[in-house]
C-alpha cells in the first residue's frame, strides 16, 4: 500500500493546471455532490476519484493527524467489504488504488479499465458512509501511521525542521501544524476521534467526484446517481472556515543543527496570497515570480548569480511557491552553499539577488522565456489525464471553481513584468517571513577570503 | 472602572506566595464551589473574590479575547442589577471593585467593610448565572476592548513584541495566543460568543470563593451556602485539558524594529517547568535561580557584570520566572543596553554569564542572601492580606491546592545550590527558546572598539 501523505514543497516543481475545457462536463447531484467529467478516449482506463474538502487544517484542536489517519482506517472495511479488500479487490480487477491527506483535502483514486468503474463507485459509495472500525483496526493502523511519521518525519532532519518552521511561520492559523500529526498527539487518537471526523465531514455534499478517461458523461451521470445519489447529506455543514492570521511584525528566524543533515541549506519563507475564485492575478504573477528567481532552469536570476557566475556560492538554488490553498499560501527560496559557503554569505548573497531584482525590474527575454515554458507546460499537462484529474480535484477542494481552473494558463499568460514586481514589493516583506538555517553540528567555520 | 487584564510579566517583580496555615480555612459547598476564607482582624474591612477555572487558553481556536470580552460583558446587569449598577453600588457602600483576567483564570473582586460582605455575595451570587446582556451592551463594551487593546497593545511596540514572541514561543499550545486577543478575532466576538462561553464555564463547580479579612470562617461559610448554595452547577464539565507542545527543535529568534520604541533591549525567553501540585520543587530551583541571575538587586550575576563593572553593557538587567501557571511556563532574561552597546554584543554578554555560571556554580554568599530574602518577602507578604487571597485564589485556578500554597515558602527554603545549578542545565536549552531584539529603525550602527 502507497497511500502518501503530501508534504510541503520546498524543494518542488511547479505545477500548472491546464484548460481543457472541451473535454469537461461538470453536474451536481441533489444531495450536493459535485462532479467533474474529464473525457480522454486515447485508452479503455479510467481514474475514478473522491475528494473529500476536508483536510489536517480543519482538525479539531489536538487532535492533529487525524484526517491522515482516517485515511488510513477508511480501507478497513465495511459490512460488505472486509479489511483490506477494497485494495485487493482493485487489484484484481488489475487496477491499483491509492488515497492521500493534505491540509485542505483528503481523495482516493483508483486507476482501472473502464469496463470496472461501476464496480469502482459500489465500493467507493460503500465507505461513504458505511466504514466499520474495530478498536484493533484503529490500534493496527495507529502504529503504521506513528511509524510512517517515524520513516518519513522524526528520521529526517529537514522534514523537521520544515514542522519547526511552519509552526513559527504561522502564529494563528492552523497550517502551522503538519498533516501527519505532532507526533505525541497522532500517538493518542482514539476510534471515537477517527469516526465523529468520519461521520461529520466524508459526505456527499462534502466532496468532489472526478472521473477522467475513457468514459461518457452522460454514462458517468448515471452511474454516480445509481450509486452516490441515494446516500444521504450531513445537515448543518457550512462554509469552511480557518482562523486567519494576525499581522506578522517581526520576521521568525531559526537555525537547527543535526548530525544526520545530508546537505545544510538556508531556506526562507513570506506569507503570500493564494489562488481565489475569480482572483487569480496575484497568484499568477507570483507563479511566474517563482519561475524567474528560481526556476527549473540554469537561467533563473539564483542560478546565474550563485551557482554559475565567477564564484559560486550555491550547488542549488530554487524559488517556490504554490498557490494553491484554501486560505493564506507562502513563498520562498532554499540555497544548497558550495562547501566553502557559509549559510550567512550564502543568504547575503541571495538577498543581494533579491535587491538587485527589486532595482532592475524583469529582465524581458527571461520574462518571454518563462511565458513560453508556461504555455508548453500546459499543453504536455493535457497528455496526463491523471494530472488533469488531480487539478481539478485538488482546485475543487481548495476554494476554486472548474472556470478558475480553466481561466488559470490564460491569466498565466496574462501576466506584465510589473505585475511581478509589484508582486514581489507585496510579498517579499520580512515581517511576513521565517528564516531557516539547516546545519550538521560540525559544520567547519569558514574562513571568508575578502 | 480600573479592570485589568494581566500582561505576561517580563520585567516583573518576583512573588512570592506566604504561609499562612493557621489563619486559612476552606471548605466546599455540595455544587462543587471551593471556598477559602483567610482572617486578618486588624481592620473592619474584608477583600471578596470570585475565581472562575476559566482563562484565554480555555477559549475556542478563532475566539481568542472571549474571555476578557466576558470579564467586561460581567458588568452589564442581571435582571435585579442594572447595566453598570454592580460597581456604583460597591462604590456608594464606600468600596471597591475590580477584575482580570489571564491565561488560566478570571476574578472578580470587592473591597468593602465587613457589614457589607452579605451584599457582595448576594450580588456575585447573582450575576454568576444570571448576567443578561443586550446587543446593544455587548456592541458598547465590544468597542471599549478594542480600545483598551489599542491603548495597551496596539500603541506600544513592546507589547506587540511580546505577542509575536509569544505566538513563536508556543509551536501548539494556546498560551502563544495574547489574552487581550487577536484585534481581528477581538474584533468578531458575538453576544452568543460570550454567553456560550459564559453558560459553560461561570458555575459553582469551576470556581474558587476567597474571602479574606476581618470574618469568622463560620459566618462566612453560612453566608457562601445561603447565596452560593442554590445555584446549579455545570453538569459533565470534565478536567481541563489543553493542547501540549510538541519537541522544540530549533531556537526562534525576531527581531523587530519600531520608531516608537523608547528603550531597545534583548529578551530571551526558555520553556520551563511549572509549579505542580505536589510538585513544586523545580519550580522553586529555578525561582532561585531567577533572583540569582537577576533578581531586584545590584549584586545579582547579571546586575554585577553587566551593569557595575568596568565597562558596563548594560543599564538594566533581569531574570524572570513566574512558576504559577496550569501548564508550561517560561524562564527568561532582558536587558536593555547602554547607548554604546549593539544588542548583539549584549546578548553575547549575557551568554557569557549565563556559561560562566553553569561552569562555576552558586556562589554561596549569594545564595545565602537570596534564601533570606525570600524567607523575609515571605512574611512580609503576611501583612498583605490583598496579596494573600489573590496567591490563594490564583494558586486553586491554576492547578494548586492550599497545601501546596502553604508548603512553597519551605520548599523555597529547602532548595540547594546543586538544585539551582541543575534546573539551570536543564532549563537553559537554546532549542526551547525565543530571543527576541527590539530597536528603533534608526538604531546607530555602532563601531565596537577591541
């Protein structure tokens, strides 16, 4: 079982969701839930997905980890499907299945012939609402998942440090808390938690069906009312909503050091605005921001000053952002020094880039680059119809609209050079940031040559 | 009307809480309310005091101020007492009155003449369950804590330093959430806010009756079961349960700049363990430990080599520690530099003291002199009968009991130079702490002579 929690890029590529409007066909059934059709006949597969618009930042106080978890217990049966059978059956139907937590949602996917989504939809219908969880179902899965944070968090000394960062990124909101849990607390919950999380939020007017493949709309129509359509609503369920942040006066700087660093790094993060229905400019200039200063590309602004000029003082440099976010997203950089760089030179020098950046303004043959590697993107996205489906999946659950999705390579394209950077006057502001230094204990003290 | 809401202390006076036991009587009425009377007959004059087990880390994520917000919405009436009647009544019966709140608990309090005391209670009796509030007064009073939030905070940087430190101190748990509350939360609170908070929490059985002055313990628990015996209380109203902290891996530093600072100075705040009931011992190692470093004396280590060598750093120095707390606490230092020192090389300075001390240890001269000070505040403390019932009343809403109360000043006592230097070793771990630097924008560069 491959079931991933996704953790924050920091290191990440950028992502674009394509427009393939063509090819969509969105409805929505009585009891709420809403579905996006993505037709791609090349081959007889289909991916079939539930996103569920609930993800670790609407856990209850305390109680971090758990929509992680219930993941995790949403494959231990119910009256007609036995523990483990939901992926085994999968499996021999030759498909292979899949879910995953974030902060803002929650989906489970299976890739499969077309001919099997019927069968698909019975099963996924059936966990809806009829999860069956014993209390050595829960105990099993919460060693699994205390162990898979061992694995993936407490042996990692940079995915530590990125929990320790975020919880001093946001002083408020509860992105500040990492989707697998703080470890002593996902260690203390219970069967009670997993099931009144279930029982509230894995409803079908809390969640979004994408299917994409080899299907019909019309066919698909029909088959989600046969099989979601008679399940029923939860009553009551609102808007979602977080608490926000309270102005940030004073830049957070942290600086950790471990044995176990492969690589020491400087990182710095800002609070940045998200993507928003219908107000998208501002993610989308800050999109190309982030292909500008740190792109993929031995020509981004980072790259040329720190790693290929005269004297480098990177091995590796990137600029990130994701805009898509249910509530406030962040942007940031990450400098990997050469070994005779100190992570003081070495985020002196990514300031100096910063400032000479924020002086000279958008180099317009780098601007034209990026707009045509943005456009590219989009077109090979097209090929991928399982990313198309995440697009829209992850969109839906993270306050877009199908239109925002499909508006998106279009306000891309629509970006000035002053909109970067008035996007970068906006979102570069200290007070917003968290400064990270990442260290072995004995890092050499280096001498700097004048 | 002079109701205060208490500022977490970083400049503060220790306090220190006295032995008492002959003159302390407690008892508990059927609802579950606790009640402790202390006498002191030098005067006709008695201090009534309503703690309530409910604080700003009691409040729901996205609510934080309800608690304060309630401690005013208190003073709006009852169906007997109208809008603002409470106080002028207290006033013209020649008393006083008042009320704060803080991170564990909130109190109300009258000073009056003994004669009067019937009425007092008849009245905090009254409004413990009875309180209505208009839209109109919640709407009023709304507007009066921003304000006061406007006065106390949002026009003094040094307050909204300690915020934002505080929001980074704590990675999880609610005390990194001002008690005053976010303005942008503060500002949001709702009459169903406040009497949702008030229905569950303002009951017999989660508050704690001191009367103290000249009363006989009799008459006043007669009084307490005549006015305080009928009312109902809470049912299923559980412990107090808050949200932990995850390991702290990383110090966190800010530094923040303000032109309407008046004095810069470094801060540095480490978690640290609290008084627990029948466990106060590290609690009072590292109340010595504070008075040692820098407690209210020119001979304290940092007062010495800061302040009155030969080339002084500093103009002010200070070591602080308030144990009292229902959950974790913090130990810190501050000082503020004389014209001609960098915060950087005052830092670097205290670091010096701090690593001198955990090599060399206690000086026993010094020790002596603390441990006498402390036994001489004590008794002291013994004339303050204010003080007295604010230490007993803080104490049983903070997770202690009379005992442990009448025990501190012994434990006090009983602690040795290798308690002190050990809670020392265990509390000054950089990775549990905030260090936070406050200067104006315009702060000279200064050239450091060798």
């Amino acid at each position: 079982m491959l079931r991933k929690l996704l953790i924050p890029i920091v290191l990440g590529v950028l992502s674009v969701s394509p427009a393939l409007a063509d090819k969509v066909t969105t409805f929505t059934l009585p009891n709420g839930l809403e579905a996006v059709v993505i037709e791609d006949h090349r081959a007889p597969v289909v991916t079939h997905m539930m996103w569920y618009k609930i993800g670790s930042a609407d856990e209850p106080r305390g109680k971090s980890g758990i929509a992680h978890f219930l993941e995790h217990l949403m494959f231990k049966g119910t009256k007609t499907v036995a523990p483990g059978a939901f992926s085994a059956t999968v499996e021999a139907q030759g498909g292979d299945d899949n879910a995953f937590t974030y902060y803002d949602y929650t989906a489970y996917f299976q890739r499969v012939a077309t001919d099997r989504l019927d069968l698909m939809m019975t099963m996924e219908a059936d966990r809806m609402r009829g999860l069956i969880l014993s209390e050595d179902n829960v105990t099993t899965e919460r060693a699994v998942i205390i162990e898979e944070r061992a694995q993936r968090t407490d042996s990692d000394p940079s995915a530590l440090f990125g929990e320790q960062r975020r919880a001093a990124q946001y002083l408020n909101h509860p992105y500040g808390t990492p989707v697998i849990g703080w470890k002593h607390e996902a260690e203390a919950l219970t069967r009670e938690d997993a099931l009144s999380f279930y029982r509230t939020y894995y409803a079908p007017n809390n969640a979004v069906l994408v299917v994409a493949g080899d299907v019909n709309p019309d066919e698909v129509r029909a088959m989600a009312e046969a099989h979601y359509g008679p399940i029923a609503p939860t009553p009551g369920l609102g808007e979602r909503h977080r608490v926000t942040e309270p102005p940030q006066l004073a830049e957070r700087r942290l600086a950790m050091t471990d044995p176990r660093v492969a690589q020491p790094y400087v990182i710095r993060s800002y609070l940045a605005p998200e993507r928003n229905a219908g107000a998208q400019e501002k993610a989308a200039a800050l999109t190309v921001l982030a292909e500008l200063l740190g792109g993929n590309s031995t020509t981004s602004l980072l790259a040329r000053a720190l790693q290929f000029g005269d004297a480098p003082k990177a091995i590796y440099t990137s600029a990130y952002y994701d805009g898509l976010s249910l509530d406030i997203s962040d942007f940031g950089f990450v400098a990997i020094p050469t070994p005779d760089t100190s992570l003081a030179d070495l985020e002196a020098a990514v300031d100096g880039v910063l400032a000479d950046f924020l002086k000279n303004g958008v180099d317009q043959t780098a601007f034209d680059r990026i707009k045509r590697q943005l456009r590219a993107d989009e077109i090979y996205a097209r090929d991928n119809v399982d990313g198309l489906a995440r697009d829209y999946g992850s969109a839906l659950t993270s306050g877009l609209t199908v239109a925002d999705v499909q508006a998106w390579p279009d306000i891309l394209q629509a970006v000035t050079p002053e909109d970067v950077l008035q996007a970068a006057r906006d979102v570069l502001n200290r007070n917003n940031a968290v400064t990270g230094w990442l260290e072995r204990p004995d890092a050499p003290k280096v001498e700097v040559t004048q």
